[in-house]
C-alpha cells in the first residue's frame, strides 16, 4: 500500500518562538478584559490548525478558565493572523497552545 506522507508538526520551541514574537496581541485582549474585569486571572487554551503554507487556517478557543469570553475570542482572532514556519510534509497541523494570563503586578 502507499504510505501517506507524515506531517511533522514544527517543534514546540519553534511555535514558542512566534507565540513570543505576538505576545503583544495576547496582551492587548487581556489588558481588554482587564478593563473591564480588572481581577481576571486565568488560562486561555486557543486550538489553531496550521495550515501547508504555514499560515493559520482557523483557530478556536478550546478553554478558557477566565470567565471572560471575549478575552478568549480576541486572542483566538488574533492567531488566525499569524505566520508559522510550514509543517513539513505539506499536511496540516492543529496546535493547543495554553496561556496562562495574570496581572502584572502578582
């Protein structure tokens, strides 16, 4: 039979790296909240599908431990926007990526 190619997911440093690189976005949704509930603490878990390019394909949030939706929403709106090195193999990937979301100054 023929073997169908193995996507290789890029490396959890490597998702990391970006992740980093737009963590001001994810702040920006949790100083939001923050507004308007200014004690949220908590974990956003954003399920995101990388696509062959390496572009996001879709994205949804798959937890979020903050009571407020709309953080949640923001950052998964935001990921949709990303750019991540291609999966090798050319299929398709779908990343859970925590974050973990508290006031500055705890």
């Amino acid at each position: 039979g023929t073997q169908a190619p193995t996507v290789v997911a890029p490396p959890a440093d490597v998702i990391r790296r970006v992740v980093l690189r737009n963590l001001g976005q994810v702040n920006h949704c949790y100083e939001q909240g923050l507004a308007t509930s200014p004690n949220i603490a908590g974990r956003v878990v954003v399920r995101f599908v990388i696509g062959g390019t390496g572009s996001v394909m879709g994205s949804n949030v798959a937890d979020n431990s903050l009571g407020v939706p709309s953080v949640g929403e923001c950052i998964a709106n935001a990921v949709r926007r990303w750019q991540f090195p291609a999966p090798e193999g050319g299929g398709v990937v779908t990343v859970n990526y925590p974050f973990n979301l508290q006031p500055a100054d705890q």
